[in-house]
C-alpha cells in the first residue's frame, strides 16, 4: 500500500486521469430530454471539462482559465448542467493549491460569481398560499435570492480554501525538509570543524614530544662527540640513547602524520620528488607540446630533502604557468646552479608574459596561487625570490636558496 501511495505521488497525471473518467462517465449518460443527443452541447462540455482535469497539475493556470471560460459560456448560452458539472469544484480546487496569484484570484471571483449566475439564469421562484386555499408562484425577495445565491457559492468557495490550505501546508513540509537539509549540513560541518581542532590539538601536543625527542638526541650527541676519545663506554651508552630516542621520535612523527592525514590523504607514502626528478618531470613537459631546454652548473651534490621538494615544485609551478599564459609557440629554459653558499633557480620564457594585475594579485589567476606557494615554499628555507618580466618579453622567476659549504 505505501509503495502503491507513493507511485500515485510521482505520477499524479494517473490518479486525475480516473476522476476524469468518472466525470466523463457521469457526463454522458442521457438524460432523455434532448432530441439531438449525443450532439448537444452538454456532451462537448461533458468531454471538455475531463479532459482538462487531466492536465490540471501539470497545466494549473491554462486549464483553470478555461475551466472559467467554458462554466461562462454554459451559463450565457443557457446551457442545462449536467453531471460534468462537478469538474468545476475541481478547478476551484486547483486554482487555489496549484495555481498562481492571479490563477488563484480567478477562482475565487468565479467561484464567488457562480452562485449569483446561476440564480440568475434559473429564476427561480416560490410557492405562497393566497388564503384561499389557492397557491401562487412568486419571485425571490432580494434578501431571498442573496441567500439562495450564497449557498450555491458555497461549494466553490470551500473547494478553494481547501486548495490554500493544500498550498500552505505543500509550503510548509517543503520548509521542514529545506530546514532539516540545512540543519543536518551544519551538524556535519560542526562535526569536521570540532575533529579539526581536535587534531590541530592533538598535533600541538605530538609536536611539543618530537621536539624533545630532537633536543635530547642533539644534546647527547654532542655529549658523544665530547667524550668519544677519553670515555669510550660513555659514548656508546650516548649514542644508545640517541638510538632509541631517535626511533621514539619517529614513532610519534608518524602518529602526528596520522592524526593530520585526511580521508582523501590515507595513501601510501611516496619519496618527495627532488632536483634528480627534473629530467623527467622537463620531459613530461615535452610531451605536453611546450619546449623546454635544461641546463646545469656548478657541483651538483646531495641537498636537503626540503631544498629538493623546494627546487622541483618551482620549477613545476613556473612551467605550468608558462603553459597556461605563455601563449602559442612558446619557449621555456631551465637552469640550476649548485654554488658554494647557494643554489639558484632560473626559469625564463619568451612568451608573451603577465599582467601588472596579475603580479599585484600574487599569482591569483582563479585556479590556484602559484606565486604566493613559490613566494612560501622559499621562505621557508630562508632563501629569496624574483618574478617579473623578461627583458626583450617573456617572464623570468628566479629562486636563490642558501646551501651549507660544500666540504
């Protein structure tokens, strides 16, 4: 029975499709007194008035509309009413609970109306005795009719307040349902929000205990270092120490990295990509269809996995600019440079560069910030950074990052 209910709900087309056969059937049974049945006018109007009960939902206003218009006609034709009749409760129905303003206002005044036309078009009169024991016909008073005409109204008027009724209630459960969306995405959102800080707290304690962990393997070692020649043994029971702090140390940097992984973060670990990883990532690019050229200089040596991780997200930033604002054909050229003290970064094209707007902004062009994460990945690691404009056009970013003495 529920599933039947709710099959009727998604195809309310059905369920008006059987009153409008019932109404039909009514419609058309002869009633004897017409010599020309089944041409009169009360069938056309017997099949009209189902038939616009079908669309009536789908098609409130028009169907309202012409419902009005075909209960005028009968009356200033003279039209008898039949069965069919009924059909026009069902407009004013629908004209309050489906209609709009101006379709619901039409069903009141025509509901209002019916009553008075129809008296009118019946004039109707009463039976009076005379005293004599003689009855005579006689018309309405106006008080009379004015009643007589508000009871033949007061089935419309009640079908339309029942449509309002239906509208304010369809209104009211639709507000329930939007409150009740919006209430459970706030619970959700207050619920990610309390894990959120939960684990930033979490990962302030987590990084307070690694943090000792560092310290006291850095003062043990420099213990080591200071007794390693004169107090063998009390370098080794140091470096023991600094063995197992260092593996506490790990244990609880793995618990912060849990605490912060997200559900869309809980992959496997992977090795950061570095400056040895730049070949590839520059023929990735070539593949792309920009032209890239590389070069390096100086002694490349082993860096920080830090400056690494730095060097090659740079470089993958600027060339991923360079393919989305350095228009067609455009050239691009890489360049490393391993010094002593520092290590610098070049990637220059000859496109057709940036707008002033865009520098201003910091890299904001709508899909991501790529000058403000260059501008953070080098800080950092304490180095400096330099974007602009290419002499003889183009754009330039260079990236200088400070490296210990090479040995």
């Amino acid at each position: 029975m529920h599933r039947l209910n709710a099959w009727l709900r998604r195809h309310p087309m059905v369920v008006d499709a059987v009153w409008a056969s019932m109404i039909l059937f009514l419609g058309l049974i002869p009633n004897g007194t017409e010599d020309n049945w089944p041409y009169t006018p009360q069938v056309m109007i017997a099949v009209l008035l189902p038939l616009l009960m079908v669309f009536r939902r789908r098609h409130p206003d028009v169907t309202v509309a012409t419902a009005a218009g075909l209960g005028l006609g009968q009356v200033l034709a003279d039209v008898e009413p039949g069965a069919s009749s009924l059909a026009f409760l069902v407009f004013a129905y629908t004209g309050g609970a489906f209609g709009q303003k101006w379709t619901s206002r039409l069903a009141l005044v025509a509901g209002l109306a019916a009553g008075p036309l129809e008296f009118w078009r019946l004039h109707p009169t009463k039976t009076v005795s005379t005293g004599s024991g003689h009855y005579v016909s006689r018309p309405f008073g106006f008080g009379e009719a004015l009643l007589y005409a508000l009871l033949m109204s007061t089935p419309f008027i009640l079908c339309w307040a029942w449509g309002r009724l239906t509208r304010v209630r369809r209104a009211y459960l639709t507000e329930l349902e939007d409150r009740a969306a919006r209430l459970e995405r706030e619970r959700d959102a207050q619920s990610k929000v309390a894990v959120a800080a939960e684990r930033a707290r979490i990962a302030r304690e987590l990084h307070d205990v690694v943090a000792h962990n560092v310290s006291v393997m850095i003062v043990q070692a420099d213990g080591a270092a200071y007794v390693l020649d004169n107090s063998p043994q009390q370098a080794k029971e140091a470096l023991g120490t600094i063995a197992s702090t260092g593996r506490q140390a790990l244990v609880e940097m793995r618990r912060l990295l849990g605490v912060l992984r997200t559900a869309d973060t809980a992959e496997e670990y992977v090795p950061q990509p570095g400056v040895e990883e730049l070949p590839d990532l520059l023929e990735q690019v070539r593949t792309a269809g920009l032209q890239v050229d590389y070069a390096t200089s100086g002694h490349p040596r082993e860096l920080p996995r830090g400056v690494e991780l730095t060097v090659y997200r740079i470089v993958q930033e600027a060339l991923t600019n360079v393919r989305k604002h350095g228009g067609p054909d455009v050239h691009a050229r890489v360049a490393v440079d391993f010094g002593e003290r520092e290590l610098a970064v070049l990637v220059e094209d000859d496109g057709r560069g940036s707008t002033d707007e865009h520098l201003a902004a910091g890299g904001a062009d709508g899909l991501g910030h790529g000058l403000i994460g260059m501008r953070e990945r080098v800080g950092m690691v304490s180095g400096s950074l330099d974007v602009g404009p290419r002499p003889g056009g183009g754009f330039r970013i260079r990236a200088v990052l400070p490296l210990k003495a090479a040995h």
